[in-house]
C-alpha cells in the first residue's frame, strides 16, 4: 500500500510540473508575438499628430487628436500626399454641406458675423469709421502674407470618403496653405500692391508653439519693412460630423465649386487683454466681408469674432482668413484664393 501511495504522489508530481511547464512555453510565444506586432505597428509622424493643441485656436478648428492618421511615407519624406480615393481603408465619410452667411446672429449692409466675444457690437459704425492707414501704392512693401499653420492642406480628388492614407497636413507647397497663398499675393501684386509672402513652417516639425513662432516672423518683416500695414494669416478649417466623418464647406460660384472662406478676427474680451486696437482690424474685416458678399455671394461665411488675439494685436491691418477645410479639395480652395484675392485688390484700392 505504502508503495502504491508513494507512486500515486510521484504520478501526480509529475503531472503538476508538466501542466506549469507547458503554461510557462505557451506564454513565452504569446509575449513575442505581441512584442513582434507591437515592432511592425507604423508610428504616428510629427506632421499628422499633433499631439497638444494650441492656445489660441479659432473656435472653429476641430481636427481632433484621436483621430489624426499616420501620414503616407511620401508625407514623412516630405513629398506629395496620397490621394484618398487611390489607396488605404475607408476610414471615413466625406460630407458636403453649406454655411449660410444669411443666418447670422448680426448683420447689416451685406456684413455678416458671429458674435462669440460677448461684446456689443454695431457693424454700421465699423463700416463707416476710418481706416488708420492707407495703401501707398509705392516699390515699398504694403501686405505680407504668411501662414501659422503652413502645413495644413486639402484633399487631392473629389470624393465622398476618405482613407488612412490620407493626412491633414503635408510640405508640399503646391497643396499646403502656401499654395494659396501664392494666388493671393499674385493678385495683389499684379494690381500693384506690393505683397511679400513667407512660407516659414511655423507648424513643423512642432506643432504647439506655432503662434509664437508666427509672431516672431511677423515681428521680423514689421522690424525690417515698416511700410507694412496689412498682416493676412491664411490657414484652412476642419469640421467633424460624428466620430469620423469629415466636412468640406462649399458653395457655388458661376458654376464651379469653391471652398466657403471665413475671417476669424480676435478682440479684447474675456480672458483677453493684450489687444487693445482691435477694433481697427475689426474695420478692415467687414470692409472686405462687404466685398466678398457684393461680388460672391455666399462664398464667405459670417465673420467669426472670438475672445482671442492670434497675433492680429502686431498691426491695426491683421486679418485671419480661413480657406475651406480639409475635406475640400486643393481646387476648390485654389478657386476660392482666386476671388478673395480679387477682394482683397479691390478693397485696398479703395483705400489709396
């Protein structure tokens, strides 16, 4: 008996070592398999994540952080993006909608605004005050053009989805906000408003910080051309519907597809006390809003009027426009450019 229990223990000794031994393997190629996915798992690049948003922001800026994709490789290069018909998963919708200007809280004289600042504001009295400048029309810079978030582009094809190959921001100057911005100074500069235009990278490779390193650049050109009096920060929207679906903001112009255009113009208000004079930009935005709307109409969307400063306290001439959004397409922004650079010409004309 006492054998027959002695070999009974040994068996089940045996049995326990083995079951441990196997659990122990086992888990040994479960760890690398994970360790061997987690190697191979593509990282986010610097310019498609932006990892903080900045303060300040336009209000309407709503490129969520979760939700931004890995750029392609010839994004990380630097090169082209990749075209978000063409290759990748579907990750998205891409919804085409339409802001009126003529459902805005204020309005007065084809001047439409948004009035988020919580300050009283009377458009007639904007529209009427003067001007603190005027437009010389000399060899000496007049306008410079510049972006604070250069990086930000556009879809490359009109589409009604989205992949994982496509990303929000990109160097490439012919689809980034400099490509825009080249059309606007073309224009004012063929009606012979000397423009500069600077297409520093303020928003890479770092993203936050980009409003700081704007002010410095603007600093910089107000130090070195005085003559200087108008500052057009030109950037584009992002606007979300549900948890992954993109918005392009479009409207007709004599048949063709154009990018909707915002001016999102900070003020002294709330939080805000380093913009003392920003009524004087104030004047200049519904000025060239009034433009917009007599020779476009419904290309521009009602003037947003925040508690914020982005950088437009630097000069009494600053004004923030925005060019559609990322779900629109580097065409409809580059038509879009075209009419407000027209605008723009006609309405510092106006002020010689």
């Amino acid at each position: 008996m006492q054998n027959k229990s002695g070999i009974a223990r040994l068996v089940g000794v045996f049995l326990i070592c083995t079951v441990l031994l196997g659990y122990n393997i086992y888990g040994m190629v479960l760890n690398g398999t994970v360790e061997s996915v987690a190697a191979t798992t593509p990282q986010v690049s610097d310019i498609s994540a932006e990892s903080e948003v900045e303060t300040p922001e336009p209000e309407t800026k709503s490129e969520p952080i979760q939700d931004s994709t890995p750029a392609s490789s010839a994004e990380q290069s630097g090169g082209e993006s990749v075209a978000a018909s063409t290759s990748g998963n579907v990750k998205g919708k891409i919804i085409s909608n339409f802001i009126s200007p003529y459902k805005a809280g204020l309005s007065y004289d084809k001047v439409f605004v948004k009035n988020s600042s919580g300050l009283e504001i009377d458009i007639k009295s904007f529209l009427e005050a003067p001007l603190s400048f005027k437009i010389q029309k000399s060899d000496a810079p007049e306008v410079l053009i510049m972006h604070t978030h250069t990086t930000e582009t556009y879809m490359t094809e009109d589409t009604d989805c989205y992949t994982d190959a496509f990303s929000p921001r990109t160097r490439d100057s012919e689809k980034n906000m400099v490509s825009v911005g080249n059309i606007v100074a073309d224009k004012l500069n063929a009606a012979g408003i000397k423009t500069l235009h600077d297409t520093t990278e303020h928003d890479y490779p770092k993203y936050t910080g980009s409003y700081t390193r704007a002010a410095k650049t603007i600093n910089g050109y107000l130090k070195k051309y005085p003559s200087i009096k108008i500052v057009l920060d030109l950037h584009r929207d992002a606007v979300a519907s549900g948890e992954s679906d993109k918005v392009k903001l479009v409207t007709e112009i004599d048949g063709k597809k154009a990018a909707q255009v915002m001016l999102v113009m900070g003020s002294q208000s709330g939080s805000v006390t380093n913009f003392p004079d920003w009524q004087e930009n104030f004047k200049l935005a519904v000025r060239l809003q009034k433009v917009l709307e007599t020779n476009y109409p419904t290309l521009a969307r009602p003037i947003s009027l925040t508690s914020n400063n982005y950088n437009e306290s630097l000069t009494k001439g600053s004004l923030l426009i925005e060019f559609g959004t990322d779900a629109n397409t580097v065409e409809e922004a580059h038509y879009s450019a075209q009419m407000v650079g027209d605008a723009l010409a006609e309405l510092m004309n106006s002020i010689t």
